[in-house]
C-alpha cells in the first residue's frame, strides 16, 4: 500500500513538474507573441505611411506630366522607385516574421 502511495506521489510530482515547466513555457511564448505583434503593428504602419507617400508623390507627379519629362519629374520618379523598395522590403520582412 505505502508503495502504491509512493508511486503516486512520484506521478504527482512529475506532473507538477511538467506543469510548471509548461507554464514557464507558456509565458515565454505569450511574450514572444506580444513582441511580435507589436513588431507587426509598426511594420503595418510604416507600410501604411510609406504608401501614402507613395499615392501623394504619384499624383504630384501625375499634376507634373507633361510631354516631356522634366528634371523634378525624373527626381519625383526615383523617390517613387525608392518608396516602392521600401514598401518590398516591409512587405518580405512581414512575410517572413
């Protein structure tokens, strides 16, 4: 009988262990998670901010076009070209979080 107790003492430890080794777990995952939510957010937002430099750039330049591409129109351009590298490299990093 007392060994039957002790088997299940030794049970009940080892899943008390197990349990708290769990929860340590458990709180190392939500943190992580929180972390990678709010590296989500801002990464959300500087898309967002960065396309609509992109859409204001775009109709400026839109406003600028005429028959022949004149200096801040090629420069309106590679601003554009930058913002869409920028808008990539946001959207690969959220692809790969």
């Amino acid at each position: 009988m007392s060994e039957q107790l002790a088997n299940i003492e030794k049970k009940i430890l080892q899943v008390v262990e197990e349990l708290k080794k769990l929860q340590r777990e458990n709180t190392v995952l939500a943190e992580e998670n929180k972390k990678l939510k709010a590296d989500l957010a801002v990464q959300s937002d500087r898309i967002g901010h960065l396309t609509q430099r992109l859409y204001n750039t775009q109709q400026a330049l839109a406003g600028q076009r005429g028959n022949s591409e004149t200096e801040s129109s090629q420069k309106l351009r590679k601003q554009i070209d930058q913002y869409i590298v920028e808008i990539d490299k946001c959207i690969e990093w959220l692809q790969n979080a």
